[in-house]
C-alpha cells in the first residue's frame, strides 16, 4: 500500500457517524390532515411515505445477509425502526429502500420542476419494488402534472451477474419481477402515465435516448449501472433538473462513476447531500459536451464480461434469523445424536435397542423441545 493511500475508517469512526446519523434520523410521522387542498395534499404524501417505507406500525420487518451469505429477516422495535427511516437497510415488505429523508427531499424536487415548468419526463434507473417511482407519480399527480411520464427502468431480475463473486447478483431478494412492481403501482391507484422499461441498462438505455428529462434518479449501486446511465441520460437534462445518485457517499463504485463522469463534463454544480448517502445537484447549464456511448457493455477495465441474468427460484421465502437459529441447533443436535447412535451399535442386542430408545427419548428434537436432563 502507499503511503499516501486513503486509509479506511477507524470502527470508532463508524461507530461515531452510526450515532450521528441514528440522533439526526427523520421524524416517523405524516403531517394530520386538514380541510384545506395543499395541507390535504402534505398529509396524503406524508401517508403515503410512511407506507411506502412501511413505517406505518409500532415495529417493522428488515432483511439482511448473515455472516455465512444466507438472506434473513428481523424485526426492527424501538429505536431500530430508525434504521427503516433512515433507509439503511432492505424492507422485508415495504415497497422502497430509501428512507424518509430521501422520500421528502425527492418530493421537494418533484414539486420544484413542476413549479419552475423545467421540460422533461421523471426516470429512476434502479428501482427494485418500485417505492421511489411510485411517489414520484403520486407527487405528479397531486400536483396535477398528468402530462409528465415517470420511467420505471430496472432488469426486473435482480443484479445481474458479471463475475462469480458478485455479490448482489446473487442475492435472489433484490429480483423483483415486473408484474410485481405494475400491480405495486395499480394498488396505490398511479399507473397512468408510468412506462416501465424492463430489461439491463446495457440494453435498454438507447431506447430512450430522444426523451427530455426533469428528474433522473440513479439507484443501480455499481459502477457500470451508475456510469452507463449517466453516460445515456444526463445529456437529455434540461436545465433546471436533477440529477440525484441514491448511494454516493456509501458505495465507493457507484462515487468513482459519479466523480470520473462529472470530471470529464466539467460538471461544476455543488453537489448537496441528502442524507448520510444520497446526493443531487440541480443543472445550472446546458451540455457541454456529453458524449452518448456506443451501445454495449462499457466496464471501467476490471475484467468483467457483459451483464448476465441469474437463475432464480419462483418465489424465494425469507427465512427469521429466529429460524435459521433453529435449523442450526436442529442440525447440531441430529449430528450429536449420530455420533451417540453410532456408540450405541457396539452394545449387544437387548442393550443396543435401550440405549437407542433412551438416545431417541433424550435427542431426537421431532419428540422432545431439547435434550432432557
Ligand atoms: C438498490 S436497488 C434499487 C432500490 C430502489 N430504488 C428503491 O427505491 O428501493 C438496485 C436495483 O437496480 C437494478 N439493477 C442493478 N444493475 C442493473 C442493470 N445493469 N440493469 C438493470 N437493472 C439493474 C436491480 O435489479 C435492483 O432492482
């Protein structure tokens, strides 16, 4: 390593910026409604972002990889649901993984492209369940902008694979089918006016290269997805748009795309921070001199081949970490009872046949709750 190399943060670092971050964490609470339209319009948005993030109980359900690469869920009480508000973590139901914070700021710029009549269509490139999108519509729709079209673009199978160690390709809860996501947008009653463009960025970005963008939302986490969409859809911005990359700040691939992009554009609008890892800036003038790419696979030189999708199973069930947990006891005590029953056989027969029905009577977990004492 070089002497100069940045150095990763300290855990006493990380730990301090978790607290920061967990003390500055949104208020979970939607404005109460009033006879009036704008406060009657507020409250339902405000609603609707507590559904959207599945803040709407007492407690919430969050999904994560346990040390040895299986997918669990868990439940978030007390001040964990902090950690759904903040968006830190994958919803085990709820439609979206941004948190408040990115919902309120979204809607700000949603309401402030319709205000100043800024040109152009909404597109999210990443949108999983769909959550951002679909309040992106409601805000259109609440503001009465019926003519604008929000963009729903994602593989709608999951991360796709460009090496064997990919980790996100692999994890089958980020695949979210199409169908899913268009009856998530039919359930909140905002399917007017919603394209949906299915398929890996690498194919579909030049079908949409003749459209005008007011607001282009990044969520695809790599640096091929965050690159190759800022490559197709930036140069189509209008002035008086944004531009906001969901996962700047925590995922090093996702910045290295954003800082390499902009350096090369001489983008020199300040970024502004969202929360603790989004960030947006608002385009002050017109292309300098973006470049569409060829179509095809563009790779910052790592090795990796052209998107691949991922074979995965119908409908994957989440398992409790309170599951797994028990499946592993399971496996220990059925390894132990192996071991006694494999003593057990060297006793002569009369012998053999108690100390099995004892074994069984002492171990086996289908007859008892755990080993009796
Ligand atoms: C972090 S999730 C998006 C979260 C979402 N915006 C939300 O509000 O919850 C990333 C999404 O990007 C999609 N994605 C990643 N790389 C892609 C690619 N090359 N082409 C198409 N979709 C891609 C994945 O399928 C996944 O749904």
């Amino acid at each position: 390593m070089k002497a100069d190399a940045p150095q990763p943060p300290s855990r006493a670092a990380l730990r301090a910026e978790l607290e920061a971050a967990y003390a500055a964490a949104p208020v979970i609470a939607a404005p109460g409604p009033r006879p009036d339209g704008e406060a009657l319009r507020a409250a339902y948005l405000g609603v609707l972002k507590l559904c959207l993030c599945d803040l709407g109980g007492s407690s919430t359900m969050s999904v994560d990889r346990t040390p040895d690469g299986l997918v669990a869920s868990r439940e978030l009480v007390g001040g964990w649901v902090k950690t759904r508000a903040l968006g830190m973590d994958w919803p085990r139901t709820g439609l979206t993984m941004v948190g408040l914070d990115r919902l309120h700021d979204l809607q700000s710029c949603v309401e402030s492209v319709v205000r100043d009549g800024v040109e152009g269509d909404l597109i999210e490139a990443g949108t999983w369940r769909g959550g951002a999108s679909i309040f992106m519509r409601a805000t259109l729709d609440s503001l009465g902008a019926g003519d604008r079209t929000v963009w729903v673009a994602d593989s709608f199978q999951g991360f796709p694979a460009t090496t064997e160690e990919d980790e996100l390709a692999v994890v089958d809860f980020l695949a979210v089918s199409l169908e899913e996501v268009r009856e998530s947008f039919a359930r909140f009653g905002v399917e007017d006016g919603v394209r949906f463009l299915p398929g890996f960025f690498e194919e579909t970005m030049s079908c949409i290269e003749d459209r005008r963008w007011s607001i282009i939302r990044l969520d695809g986490d790599s640096y091929e997805a965050t690159r190759l969409t800022l490559e197709w859809l930036y140069p189509r911005l209008s002035v008086g748009g944004h531009l906001i990359v969901d996962d700047y700040e925590v995922l090093e691939e996702c910045r290295q795309a954003v800082d390499e992009f902009r350096g090369e554009q001489g983008i020199d609008e300040p970024l502004q921070r969202v929360d603790w890892t989004c960030v947006r800036w608002r385009r002050e003038r017109p292309s300098q001199s973006a470049p569409i790419p060829p179509p095809g696979f563009r790779s910052k030189g790592n090795g990796r081949t052209g998107p691949r999708a991922m074979k995965r199973p119908e409908s994957p069930r989440i398992p409790t970490v309170e599951e797994l947990e028990l499946v592993r006891e399971t496996v220990a005590l059925r390894e132990r009872l192996a071991i006694a029953e494999g003593g057990a056989r060297s006793l002569p027969g009369s012998d053999l046949r108690r100390a099995r029905a004892w074994l069984r009577r002492r171990f086996d977990p289908r007859r008892t709750s755990g080993p009796r004492r």
